[in-house]
C-alpha cells in the first residue's frame, strides 16, 4: 500500500473503495512518485495524467457496465494497483471507469436497466430515473470532457465477459467507421491481445463504446474477454495478454513485434427485433456465440415473422430472448473474407 494510494482510498483498493460508496473524500488528488497527477472525479472515476507539456494519448478504459461481469473488475484493480506501486508508469492521459458500482455490489448484471443501452445524448436528465440512466449520463459528461482535451491518439476500451459462450472466446465489436487507420491498427494490436475475432458495425447503438467513437471522436472497442463468473472464481492467467496489452497501452511501448495472430473479422448483417410476446428463438438456449447455420434455417419466430437465413455464412451473436419487447434478441453476422474464401 503506498501512501498516495492510501491518500485516496484509505487502507482499501480502488475498486474495494468504489464498492463502499462512500461520500467523496476531501482529498480527491495526489501526485505519485513519477509525477503523474491523479485525480478521483467522481465514485469509480479515477484519472491519470502525466504532467508535462508534450502532447499525449488519452486512453479510456472501462469495466462494470454489467456488475456481474467481474473478470474485467479484477482485472482493472490489478492495473490500478501496478500504477499506484510504480510497477506501471502512466505516461499517457489514462481514465479508468467502474461504470455501475451498484450492480457490481448487487451481483447483478443490471439494478433497474441494461446499462449498455443508455449510453445516448437522447436520454435528458429526469427526476424519476433509474440508477443506470443517472449514472450513464453522468459517465458520458465525464467521458466527452475526457475526450475534449487534446490528444495524439483517443481510445476507449470497455471490458466485458459474455452471458454465453463463444466460438471465439476472446472478441471485440468495433463501432467505428470503416477504413480508419487507428481502427486499422488497433486490429492488429488486438490480435496481439489474443482477441480472435473483430466484429465491425455502423448501426449507431447506445453502448458506450459507440458513444465515445461517435460522439467523442474516439477509436473504441467493447472487448468481451471471455464468460461471466463471480469474484474469486476468475483465472486473470486467461487475460494475462490482454492484461499485458493494458498495460503496454498505458505505458506507451505498444508492440506489434510478436508473432502475427491473424483476427477473424465479422460485420453485421442483420439484427432481430423482438416484436412481441410470441417472439421464439428456434436453437437450443446454449448454443454458443458465432454459431454458423445454413441458407434456409429458421432462426426466430414472431406474430407473423421469421428468420430465415437466406446467405451462406450467416452466424448468431448476443441471441436473448427474454429482451423487452421493441429490444434487439439477435445479432446475425457473417465473416467479411467470406467471398475470398470461398474463391480460394
Ligand atoms: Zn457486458
């Protein structure tokens, strides 16, 4: 425990303190050893910024989004930890977000509403709002003044582990533009990671990762590193590339060296709208993620609907039934080397 982390957090860690919920301290800021400047914006907002005058990256990383998704939790606390010990020197404008510490202490996934549908500058301020409308509109103020600020670079990267399993257990979804160079790049960083697969999208969606590449000009990914399992049960030797990408990301010796891991990569073709209370799913409930089907599968069914798919190499992302109605239940998606593939 150093004396600028107890500072901040008392005898606790940052995540232990995040969870407490306790009334912001007086001290909200110290600066470390190697002069980097850290600031407590608000519960589970903790920034970093060396001090100096060269121009550097700004780099957002989240967890938490879904409480019950605590790999990335741990993960996060660990790099916290590095920095504070001086083990892992900042030298890039670092944020780092415990995006819905309710959830988190409630074990839960959501305490009132999916928080990674509410990352949108549609929803305003109401008095009667759930924890997760409050608290979004309040990460995304923090988040645009973040991004505000000039930088080299602007990255967000927000960590989950998924309900289900997956064809490929380490993915990212990209929601940024297609044919922009970061984007480019950081798909090959990524593979260094070990994430195997790249899902691109354009449908503007309110998840956090596409409110900061579409509001604030970032670069962002939500990176689902693998499957959900309580505290304590978490194996951090399964993320340990990840966890090594994190960390040369904040220290700035970002390496592209390493053997070539080539990344899948995927764009969405369609997604499925859950229209009323008929809505089936026509697959086992543990079929995994990027399950492949064949041309003329049924894959859901509604009041007068059905999806039929109707192109080879159509596969299943993110399928929930149980969504609310008007809310998406199915991702279809289909590989983007699939022409290329089948020439070969
Ligand atoms: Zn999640």
């Amino acid at each position: 425990m150093t004396s600028a982390q107890q500072k901040l957090f008392g005898t606790q860690s940052f995540v232990e303190f995040t969870l407490d919920q306790k009334p912001m301290v007086v001290q909200s800021h110290v600066v470390l050893g190697n002069n980097v400047r850290v600031e407590l914006w608000d519960n589970g907002v903790l920034y970093f910024h060396p001090q100096g005058d060269s121009l550097q990256n700004s780099l957002l990383l989240s967890v938490g989004v879904h409480g019950n998704e605590t790999a990335p939790i741990e993960i996060i606390d660990q790099l916290v930890t590095d920095i504070f010990a001086g083990k892992i020197v900042v030298k890039h404008n670092l944020l780092i977000v415990i995006a819905n510490p309710e959830a988190i202490n409630a074990g839960s996934r959501e305490v009132d509403e999916n928080m990674n549908r509410l990352f949108s500058s549609n929803f305003t301020h109401q008095t009667d709002q759930s924890n997760e409308r409050h608290r979004s509109q309040r990460l995304m103020e923090l988040s645009q003044g973040f991004f505000n600020r000039e930088a080299v670079k602007k990255i967000h990267y927000d960590l989950h582990t998924a309900i289900r399993g997956s064809v490929y257990t380490q993915f990212a979804i990209s929601p940024n533009a297609i044919g922009m160079s970061e984007a480019d790049y950081q798909y090959g960083l990524l593979g260094h990671w070990g994430i195997q697969a790249i899902l691109s999208t354009q449908q503007k969606s309110p998840t956090y990762s596409s409110f900061t590449a579409n509001t604030c000009g970032a670069t962002s990914f939500t990176l689902e590193l693998g499957q959900v399992k309580p505290f304590g049960e978490n194996d951090l030797g399964e993320f340990s590339a990840v966890i090594e990408g994190l960390a040369r990301s904040i220290v700035g010796d970002e390496d592209l060296s390493m053997i070539n891991n080539p990344v899948k990569r995927f764009s969405v073709a369609g997604e499925v709208i859950k229209h009323s209370e008929h809505f089936r799913l026509c697959f086992p409930s543990d079929t995994v993620n990027f399950t492949e089907f064949d041309i003329g599968d049924v894959l859901a069914t509604d009041k007068g609907y059905e999806y039929i798919v109707a192109n080879g190499g159509e596969r299943i992302l993110f399928p929930n039934e149980n969504v609310a109605i008007g809310q998406r239940a199915l991702v279809i998606i289909r590989p983007e080397d699939n022409l290329t593939e089948s020439i070969l």
